[in-house]
C-alpha cells in the first residue's frame, strides 16, 4: 500500500488520494476466538469441586531457595483470566477498527494470561511443578533449536533446507556410533557435526552444482538418512549393541549461583555440556548473521546474489560452506538424541522433530532468535502435555497433545501471516 | 515417461520448472541453443545421442546405479562378507563368492517377491507377486497423484498422512457402521473417504488463500492434529473403535463396503487399483486438458504472473488442495477399504504420505510418470519385504534405494559423468570444428 501512496508526488497536481488503509484483521479475529474458547472451557467445562484449588510448586526440594507453593482458588482465578482475555480480545477489535495495528506485547500478555488461566483449570485440585515444566521444555526444545539454527543459516544463504530430519538423525546416529567406540561423548559431538556436514555436502551439491530443485533434494535425502541409519541399525548396531550402540551420556553440570536462581535456574542452568552449547550457538548465530561480515555476506546471497555477485562475492562458494556450516549444527542437534537424553540410537528415533524444527524457521520468520522462541514455544508445548498427563489432565489426553499443533496453526494463520522468506531462497545461482 | 522428456531439447513446458529438475540443468548444461540438425547423418547422429543421454537413459541407468549401491551395502554388511573379508588376501576368491552369494540373493529374492516368484508351480501362482506389487503400488499411486497435483500449482502437500488418516477414518466408519446395499455401500464409503480428505487438504489451501499461512507449516500441524484425533476416536467406544473391545482398532469393515478381488480370492489385488487407474486419467485431463488445470499450471509456474493475466490465484489454492487431498485420501480409503479390511488403528497410514512425496518427485509430477513411479515403490516395497523374510536383509535397503535412484534422476548431469554419457543437444567438437569450417568456406 505504501507504494501506492509514495507513487502519488503532490507536486503532479493531482488530488490527494485517500491514503489506502491496510487493516489486517486477523490478529483480532484470533484473539476473540482465543477468547471465547476461553470462556467456553474455563466457565462451561468448570473443573473441581466447587471450592478446589490449583496449586503451583514453585521449588524443587533440592533448591537452596525454597519458594512456598502457589495456591489459587480455581474457579476465580480461571473467571479472572476468562474475563482479561476477553477484554484484550475487545480491546484488540477495537485497535483494528481505528487502523492500527494490535501490537506484539498484547498478543504476548494475551497468551500469558490464556496459560496460566488454562493451567490453573486443568490443575483444579492437583500441584502443577513448575520448574519441572520449564527442565523439560528447555530439554524437548535442545534438537529443535539446533534444527532451526541451521535452517535459518541455510535458507538465508539461499538454500531451502528440507533435509533437517535427514541431519538430525545422521548426527544421531554417528555420534551415537563414535561415542560408544571412543568413550567420548565429545567426539560423538564432533562426529555428529561431521555427519551432518557431510548431508549437507550432498545437499549444496545437488542443489548448487547439479541445480536440482532443493525441496526435491531435501526431501529425498531424509528418506535416504532414514534408510541408511535403518539399514545400519538393524544390520550392524542390534548385532553388536555393546560395542556400538552404549554411548557415554553427556554429564549434567550444574553452574554455582546461576543454577540456584527460582524457577527458571533449574531449567537453564542445570544442564549437560550440549544444551550450555546451545546457548553459545545461539548467541553466535544472532550475531554473526546480523553484526558481522560473515553474516552480512550470508545474507547477500540468499537475498539478491547478482548484486553480491557484482561486488565480488562468490555466491556458490558461499553457499556452499554455509549450508555445510548448517549441517554441522543441526548434527550437533542430532547428538542430543543419543548423548542428551535417550542414551541410545534407534531407528527413525528423530521421528519427524526436523519437520518442527523447519516449521519453528518459518514461524521464527527466518530469524535465529524469533526461531529459537518457535522452537522453545514447540517444546513447552510437548512438555505441557506430559506433565498434565501426570497430573490427570480433564480433556483427553490426544487433544491435549493437539493442543501445540493447533496453536501453531492459528499462529500462523492470525499472527504470523505472510511470513516472507529470503528473496533467492531456493533459486540456484546462474553466472 | 512423459513425452517431453524423451526430447530435453526441446524447449521445457512452463510448469515444468517447479519440479523437474531438467528445466533448470538444461541451461547449464547446454548453454548454446540447440541447432536444428543441418544433415540426415547429423540428425541422426543426434538421435541416438538423444537416446545414450537422454532421460530415459538417465532414469535406467539411475535404477542401475542406485541398485549398485544398494548392492554394495548389503555385501559391507553381510556377515559371511565381513568373516570372508578377514582372510582377503589368501584366498580372495572366498571374498567374491560371499560378495555374490549375498548380493545376488539379495537381490532375486527382491525380483522373486515382487515380479515373478520361479518357485512356484506354474504361472498362476508364479505371477503372484505381480498382483501383490500392484496392491501395494495403488496406494502409492494415489496419494503420488495427490503429492504431483500439489506441486504443479507450487504447493507443497507434507500431509499425506493427516490427509489419508482423515479419508481412512471416514471411510472406514460408513463401511463399518452403516448398513446400506451391497454396491451403494462401497460408493457411498469412497465418496465420504474422498471428502474427508479433501476438506482436510482445503483447510490447508484455505489458510493459504485467506490468510498467507505457510502450506509446509499447516500441513505438518493438520498431521499431527489428524493422528491424535483419529486416535481419540480410535480409542472412544462409540465412534470408531470395535464394540466389546478395548484396542484401538476399528470393527471389521461389512462385505458390501469392501473392493471386490480383482482377479479372485487367491490374489490380494483389489478393485481399488481400478479407481487409481481412474484417478490417473483424472489428473491428466484435469492438468492437460481443462481450464481449470491449465489455471493450476499457471498458477504454479508464476503465480503473480497468473494473477495479472486475470487467474484468481486464492481460488486455485483451494481448489488444488481439495484435489490434492481428495487424492492422498483415494489411498487412505484404498488403505482400509482394499488392503486391510479387518479392521485398522492409527498406523494405517503405513508412511505412505511420505512415500508419496518420492513417487510424484520421480514421476516428475506427471500423471502416468506417477503411475509408473507407483508401481516401481510397489515393487520395491512388495520385494523388500521377501527379501528381509528369505534373506535378512533388512528393508530399509528399499529406502536407500528409492531415494538414490529420486537423487540421481533428478541430477542428470551427475549420471552422464559417471558413465561419460555425452550431453544431449550437443555435438562432439572436432564435427562442431568441421561444420564451421564447412560454413566458412
């Protein structure tokens, strides 16, 4: 719309257009269905007796710092949220209606208060832990994270990386492989890199040598890692499970102070090596891509590799080390299966979190961090499902483990919207 | 398998360029636009140059390729290799003989359970496993078509498995619950599957067209959405699962609902390849035949393009993705009303959304190229499965196999290199040399 405006120059004579307004009314359209359905379950499907109460364990019994339980009265607080929600949902029409748009902060405060409403409402009469719920979302979240990393990486150097899974699993598999042999948990870390690198490789090479639509290479390279890792699995690991298939388990370091933080301490300072790897991957990602030259060449490809051609920019070249730079992380990602949590490869054990992770990139808008809050947002909703399930959760447990799903496509549909990839994501470079 | 691939050098049709590979390595690969050929003995030096480089030369020689690989896994892995492999150097001959014993075991257990079992006595039991390849192709076939269709409007359908989960559960509760003439039934049954699975596919076109939302995203999520719902009802006395049990598995589908035995009781194979059959013309004359598909092609060749010259793009979106998932939902409703009829759970989608992607990628999105396509994954899989039985070869070989022979035929230039093929559309260059000499005298 705006081009619209700026074509018209006063100076020409003409009469001033009516500016174009550009409502979008999906925000507030999301909310108020947020918010009925707010209404609907936490008013028509009361839970509890009729003076039950919900509470929230705020501390861990090892914790130095012991914060008391948090205990409300269900009904109110859950006729509390109800009642916020709706006027945030009417507050957002409202917004729209006078042309502006519904800012972030209200989507944000909109979904904190639609959390704790709905955990207080499946928690009527039963402790949720908190911090449990916190470990165990920075856990689920670990392979996704990775696996966005890398996406983002690949698709803002140009390449569309399907072949999350496929690098997942390869990571898996071999650091699984190299770390029972060695002994080493580290270098199951850096075979899992290798691994992935070298899915990569085939990846950039048929897409950027041969030219082969990179869906199409993603795509079948999964299928092929998900063969090739069965294939060995079954022909080479169960034999020999001993030798090849016992990894040493990455031990979890607690940090002195950090870790004794309430609530969110536990979850993100009392990890294994790999996750406090995460964070430094993060951190380099975000600022490698956005403050330095690497990342300003990275960029320049994926966005209009002519012009990065024109200033002497080996388009191909970079793409090509960048793409293998993404496998190494999302290896890494694929290490956390075996040397982060289960201890042991298995077939197809990724089962199809690199798809979640790809997902997280395009709802993170190709951003490192906006998709590291995705993928965070995608394992506290897994996590979210185990813990009620624990607790008993009112609902059947397959809808709440639709729950996340649904969420995300509401997200995407309302919230998100076009979401806009780089511009020479997925087109090969020609000379 | 289509027609324009047998002549890369003609100019690639338009929708070619979303998902055949060829559209772009033709370029690259031959920058000089092909001449027309100046002489008989040059056109027909170049016909046969076409047919050694050409696609159908590439997709042979890819099989054979993939088939190598596949071949060289199974003797790393095979155990009588690996003790053989220990006193190589004595007597190397041990070596080769325990290479052969495992590949070519291998390898005709996969024929034999796929094409032509030699065991058996006499051609009607021989051919069996004919008729089981095509039961497992059909399947393929239509969720493939489902996959194709999707890609030819640019759309990339991921939900196969939501998609024949919904047309499953759909189908499979009129086949089972109701009570209807025999006939009437089975009509009744495929159409209910064919619209659960469109209106799952069409909420994905819908967003798309409403709202930007990504297809990629939803359709993952719809997955995820279809499996816990269908597991719920599963599980829910009532609505799908059997009465007086406590599986979550369906009641066994009633006589009148279920494809008849195409060829008799003594084959698996069903009236329900039939339908592919039919679903395979469909696809065709919608996408090369009806405006509507013509719009599709365009669509999914520039869609802003499309939208100038007065296509409503929204409208495509929908329209494509209730094909497209009507069609993966033909193999759900082929899943419970043809392969397994006693019942089924959560697991009936048997991956095969996900195959699917790989049959449309290597039947290029061609209606008959996924037919084909179809039957060589049925093949494999219906082969796969009596060689993991007689040989201990694990399936997932098949895997491994489907994906290289996708990977190599989608790089023709990478197989031309292997066997030194020449590029087609060009000629050798000394002829080049004397032609121009010739030229400038």
């Amino acid at each position: 719309m705006s081009t619209i405006t700026q074509a018209v120059q006063p100076s020409q004579g003409h009469p001033a257009l009516p500016s174009v307004v550009l409502r979008s009314w999906k925000a507030a359209i999301a909310l108020s269905i947020f918010a009925v359905a707010a209404l609907f379950i936490f008013i028509g499907l009361r839970q509890g007796a009729p003076g039950a109460v919900s509470t929230f364990q705020l501390s861990q019994s090892r914790d130095i710092i012991q914060l008391p339980d948090l205990v409300l009265p269900t009904f109110a607080t859950t006729l509390v949220c109800a009642i916020l929600l709706v006027a945030m949902a009417a507050w957002s029409v409202w917004i729209t209606a006078r042309s502006a748009r519904v800012p972030l902060w209200l989507i944000v405060a909109f979904a904190v208060v639609f959390m704790v409403g709905f955990l207080t409402w499946a928690a009527a009469g039963s402790t949720i832990p908190v911090p449990g719920l916190f470990v165990g979302t920075v856990t689920l979240s670990v392979p996704l994270i990775f696996g966005a990393l890398g996406g983002v990486i690949s698709e803002r150097a140009g390449v569309v990386n399907v072949a999350i899974e496929g690098q997942l699993l390869a990571g898996a598999f071999s650091s699984a492989v190299v770390a029972s042999i060695t002994g080493n948990p580290y270098l199951g870390l850096v075979a899992a890199a290798i691994a992935g690198v070298l899915v990569s490789f085939v990846l950039a090479a048929f897409s950027i040598k041969y030219l082969v639509d990179q869906v199409i290479v993603g795509v079948v390279l999964n299928v092929l890692v998900i063969g090739l890792t069965s294939f060995f699995f079954s022909q080479l690991l169960s034999p020999n499970a001993a030798l090849l298939n016992t990894p040493d388990r990455f031990p979890r370091i607690n940090i002195p102070l950090l870790s004794e933080i309430p609530i969110l301490g536990p979850a993100l300072f009392r990890q294994t090596f790999i996750v406090y790897f995460m964070y430094v991957a993060v951190a380099v990602v975000y600022f490698g891509l956005f403050h330095t030259k690497w990342g300003l060449r990275l960029r320049s490809v994926g966005e209009h590799p002519k012009a990065a051609d024109t200033v002497g920019i080996n388009v191909n070249g970079t793409r090509f080390w960048n793409v293998s730079l993404a496998g190494a992380i999302v290896g890494f990602g694929g290490a956390f299966f075996t040397l982060g949590s289960v201890g042991a490869f298995n077939k197809e054990m990724t089962a199809g979190l690199g798809f979640i992770a790809l997902a997280a990139v395009i709802f993170g808008q190709w951003d490192p961090l906006k998709a590291t809050l995705a993928a965070l947002l995608f394992g506290f909703a897994s996590n979210l499902q185990n813990v009620l399930s624990i607790i008993g959760s009112p609902v059947p447990s397959e809808f709440m483990l639709m729950l996340p799903y649904v969420v995300t496509i509401f997200a995407v549909a309302g919230l998100v919207g076009r979401s806009r990839p780089p511009a020479a994501d997925g087109k090969p470079y020609i000379k | 398998m289509s027609e324009d691939t047998q002549r890369p050098a003609a100019p690639a049709e338009p929708a070619d360029a979303v998902t055949t590979p060829d559209a772009h390595t033709e370029p690259a690969a031959n920058p000089g636009a092909p001449k027309p050929a100046e002489g008989d003995s040059d056109r027909w030096s170049q016909t046969l140059r076409d047919i050694v480089g050409g696609s159908a030369a590439i997709s042979v020689l890819a099989v054979f390729l993939a088939l190598v690989v596949g071949a060289i896994l199974i003797a790393f892995t095979d155990e009588n290799v690996q003790k053989a492999s220990v006193y190589l150097f004595a007597r190397p001959a041990d070596m080769f003989a325990a290479v052969w014993d495992s590949v070519s075991g291998a390898y005709s257990a996969l024929f034999q359970g796929s094409i032509y079992n030699f065991r058996r006595p006499g051609f009607a039991a021989g051919i069996r496993p004919l008729t089981e390849t095509l039961t497992f192709a059909t399947p393929l076939i239509a969720a493939g078509l489902g996959v194709g269709l999707a890609f030819r409007v640019g759309m990339f359908n991921i939900g196969g498995r939501g998609q024949m989960l919904i047309a499953a559960a759909s189908a499979g509760w009129v086949a089972f619950a109701l009570d209807l003439p025999a006939g009437i039934h089975l009509i009744v049954a495929v159409l209910a599957g064919l619209v659960g699975g469109a209106l799952w596919g069409g909420i994905v076109g819908l967003l798309k067209a409403r709202t930007g939302a990504h297809e990629v995203i939803v359709t993952i999520m719809l997955n995820f959405v279809a499996l816990y719902l269908v597991s719920y009802l599963l599980r829910t006395p009532g609505l799908l699962q059997e009465p007086g049990s406590s599986n979550p598995q369906t009641p066994p589908m009633k006589p009148t609902a279920v494809f008849p035995d195409l060829l008799g009781p003594t084959y698996n194979l069903h009236a329900g390849f039939l339908t592919v059959v039919a679903a395979t013309i469909f696809v065709w004359w919608l996408l090369s035949r009806s405006n509507l598909g013509f719009q599709f092609r365009a669509v999914g060749e520039n869609p802003n393009a499309a939208q100038v010259a007065g296509i409503n793009v929204k409208s495509v979106y929908v329209s494509a993705m209730l094909i497209s998932g009507g069609l993966v939902g033909l193999a759900g409703i082929n899943q419970v009303l043809g392969t397994v009829t006693t019942g089924f759970g959560a697991g009936i989608d048997a991956n095969i959304g996900f195959d699917a992607i790989t049959v449309a990628l290597l039947g290029r999105s061609r209606p008959w190229g996924i037919f084909f396509a179809g039957v060589l994954f049925g093949a494999f899989k219906a082969g796969g499965f009596s060689m993991q039985a007689a040989e201990g070869v694990p399936i997932d070989i098949v895997l491994v196999v489907q994906s290289l022979i996708v990977l190599f035929i989608a790089a023709p230039p990478l197989v031309r290199a292997i066997f030194r093929l020449p590029t087609p559309g060009t000629k050798s260059k000394s002829r080049l040399n004397v032609t121009k000499e010739v030229a400038a005298r």
